[in-house]
C-alpha cells in the first residue's frame, strides 16, 4: 500500500500543483484514490475523447487469460486517451516508471523517444501507482526523502539477482541482463526486441517449483533468450520491489512483457501471474511474439531508414568535404603556381633589369676609356710635335703590327725609345695596352728599362725596323 506522502508526492509530479495543502485537499475529498483524484484533475482540465478504451492482458488464477474491456473501472482509473488504429489485437497498457527507477539510468530519455514509434497511433493510458516518490512527512510524522538508486546500484541489484538465482536453479536460464532495467530496457529496445521480465518472491511457495519446472527448462529459457531481453529482479530488492508496484503484481511467480514508450512509461503487453506449466509461458509468450512483430518490423524498418539516411548524409558530407578540399586544394596549387610565375616573372625582370644596367654601364665605361684611349692618343701625338724633314740627325723608323699593317715615321735620333711607344700609342692601331717594340737582326726587346735610351743610344739610327709584339 503506498503511503500518503507517497500518493501526495505523485500526484504533485503528475497534476505539477506545487501547493502540498491544495493536493492533500483534494486527495482527501475522493478519500485518497490517487488514480481517482488524477482522473477528476485531468478530466477536468482537458476535454477527453468520446470513446475511452482500457485493455489489459493478464493470466492467472481466477482472471481470464488474454484481454479484457475494463467496463465501470474506466472513467476511475484510466486517463482519457484515444482510440488505437487497428492492430493485431494485443491490447496494451501504458505504465508509469518510479522516478528512482529512471534516476537510476538516466539514458531512458532520449531511449524512450525512439522508441515511441512502437506505441503510435495511441495506446491505452493507464497510470499505476508508484512506490518510493514520497517526500515531506510520512506516516509517524516523520521527514521521509525519497531513496534514489543510482546506476551503479541498480547494476549492483541485478548483479546479485542473477548471481542468486543462477546459484538456487543452475545455469540453464533465461540469460537476465546484469543491469538495471532501465538499462535493460534501452538495450532491448537497440535491439528491437521485446523486454521478459520477471520479478522474483523468493518466501512465495510456488516460486522454487515454477522456476525449477518452467522458467528453467531448456525449452522456455532457448525461446526466452532467441526472442527477449530479459530482466529479473528481487522484490526483496529496491529496484524489484518499485517495478512490482508499478506493475501491480499481486500474484506471485508475476512474469511481463514489456516495450518502452513515451514521457518515461512502459507499454506492458502481458503479465502472467501464480504458476504456469512451460506449455502455458511458450503459449502465451509465442502469442504476443506474434502480435507486436509489425510492431518491431516497423521499428527496425523505420530505424534502419534512419540509420541510412544518416549514412547516406553522411557519405554525401563526406562526398562534400572531399570535393571542397579538393577544390581547395586546387585553389591553393593555383595560387602557388600563381605566386611562383609572379615570383619567376620578378626575377626575370630584376634580371633582365640587372643586365640592362650592367650594359649601359659597360658601355658607359667603354666610351669613357675610349675617350681617356682618345685624349691619351691626341696628347701624345702633340708630345711627339711635328715630324722633322730628312737630315743626318734623323732617324727613319718603319713599324710593322701584328694586323700585317705598316707606319713610318721619321724622329729625331736624340729622341728616346718612349717617343716610338707614344707614336705607336697615337697610332689607335692598337686594343691591347701591353706591348713591346722589337728588332729581328739581332732580336733585341726595347722592354721598360730601355725606353729612357735615345735611337742613337739604342742603335737605330739612321733607320730602323721594329714590329710590334703582344704581351701575354
């Protein structure tokens, strides 16, 4: 029986009044029926559709097995929903989760959202009271906190269920996940699977048989395992012990198939209750395998689609990335190649430029020695004065050039050899500045320590004949 903090604290997380002594008022006038107060709050803050359908599946002792249309119970306990479209006949059951529960993994969120696609179309809304939300005062006047399990906690719980259980009953079993559940509804809900639960009473009497008999025999365990994700859960345990009363299980060995829905509920598709032989499971659980696979073919289609369009953007990002570094890459090789010819273009010009001026200076250059050649040439013709007339203190000199060209002058014999290079000089016979005047007969070089000496001196006189020798 869940406790008056308790009802309050739910009924302030579904209606969202923050008032504590608004919500006690009226829980009070419909003599605390949380899931009555809720339905007079709703109704009386929404307009509810005409039809207002409920169904429930359960099986066990006294109840009927498969489905039933709750008849006056309706317009008191279930929340105004509309009709579902046409399906295989499984009727569906949305139960709210303790908030410890989904504080415990705190994946179901954005896990619950793809999943909505299983209970499109509507479903019938039925929300089941929850232990463990209670805050304020308890019963004894008390402050009571709610207990959060947290995800290790939660993995610890389960841990140690499957631990024990495989410890009383050995290992052929269903294989229940060693998480919590909502960790194990996330993953049957990656695996478009169904999600086998099944809640444990270890002081129940008919528990050791149905677990020996019926959930562990090899049949029910293989189809269990091929086809569920399954969950099991002490209710001794915290976790089991909130899931058993937010599935209001009443009869124990208690068995359900659930898929996760949407705002933090479960669709729950069927609950066994009390003992069942291994037939009666495989035929109950065969049957809703049956009718939820549309369900579960179109979750996966529709989640397949998804998982390919997102391929397909990406490779089609890929695709863009690739073709915009590859014209960026094309851009950056032209500006390169631009820059290089700019660069070469630079250069050449800066040579050419070089060149250009190393001309215009060698030209400059050759003009002014050809001019210093010139004024050098003019001044020493003057400084040889007129050439003197024939006498016997005149010397006649014949110079021969390599060219095979001819001068002959005539000097005075007192004039010196030095006279015979300006006279040469004066001549522009000649490009080349080094030079020496000889004689063949006898071979005799009137080099620089012989320019000082006059013909007469030099042995020249009357006439002489010299050529014109190249130094190296």
């Amino acid at each position: 029986m869940v406790d008056v903090a308790d009802k309050l604290a739910y009924f302030q997380a579904i209606t969202g009044l923050e008032d504590p002594d608004l919500c006690t008022e009226i829980l009070a006038a419909h003599g605390w029926d949380l899931e009555l107060a809720i339905s007079s709050f709703t109704g009386s803050n929404s307009n509810p559709p005409d039809n207002t359908v409920a169904g429930t599946s359960s099986t066990g002792e006294g109840g009927a097995a498969g489905r039933s249309v709750l008849g006056s119970q309706v317009s008191q306990q279930m929340e105004p929903v509309y009709n579902p479209p046409a399906s295989p006949g499984l009727a569906w059951k949305l139960v709210t989760l303790p908030v410890s529960v989904i504080s415990g993994s705190l994946g179901l969120i954005s896990g619950a959202i793809g999943l909505g696609l299983w209970a499109a179309g509507g479903v019938l809304s039925y929300s089941l009271g929850m232990f463990g939300l209670g805050s304020g005062l308890g019963r004894d006047g008390e402050s009571s906190t709610p207990m959060l399990v947290s995800v290790s906690a939660a993995a610890s719980e389960a841990m140690e269920f499957v631990s024990r259980f495989e410890r009383d009953y050995g290992t052929t079993r269903p294989n229940f996940v060693s998480e919590g559940f909502m960790d194990a509804l996330q993953r049957s809900r990656n695996t478009f699977k169904l999600l086998f639960v099944y809640l444990h009473s270890p002081d129940h009497p008919d528990t050791p048989l149905f677990c020996e008999r019926t959930l562990c025999t090899e049949a029910l365990a293989e189809f269990v395992n091929e086809n569920f994700v399954s969950w099991g859960g002490s209710i001794r345990a915290s976790e089991g012990f909130k899931m058993s009363n937010s599935l209001k299980a009443s009869r124990f060995p208690f068995c359900a198939v659930v898929m996760a829905a949407t705002n933090q509920r479960i669709a729950l598709l069927q609950q066994v209750e009390g003992p069942k032989s291994p037939e009666e499971m495989l035929t109950v659980l065969q049957r809703v395998l049956e009718e939820s696979a549309p369900v579960l073919v179109a979750a996966r289609l529709d989640a397949e689609e998804r998982r390919n369009n997102m391929l397909l953007r990406e490779e089609q990002d890929a695709a863009y990335r690739a073709a915009l570094e590859a014209d960026q890459a094309r851009e950056r090789q032209r500006k390169e190649e631009q820059e290089r010819l700019e660069r070469e273009a630079a250069e050449a010009a800066r040579k050419r430029k070089e060149e250009e001026e190393a001309r215009e200076r060698a030209a400059r250059e050759a003009a002014e020695k050809e001019a210093a050649l010139a004024r050098i040439r003019q001044e020493k013709a003057l400084s040889l004065g007129a050439e003197p007339e024939k006498g016997p203190n005149v010397t006649q000199v014949l110079v021969r050039f390599p060219t095979g060209e001819r001068k002959e002058r005539r000097f005075y014999s007192t004039a010196t050899i030095q006279s015979l290079y300006d006279y040469v000089d004066s001549l522009g016979c000649l490009n080349a500045e080094n030079y020496s005047l000889v004689s063949n007969f006898p071979r005799t070089v009137y080099g620089p320590e012989k320019v000082s000496l006059s013909l007469k001196e030099a042995g020249l006189h009357p006439q002489a004949s010299l050529f014109v020798e190249l130094n190296s």
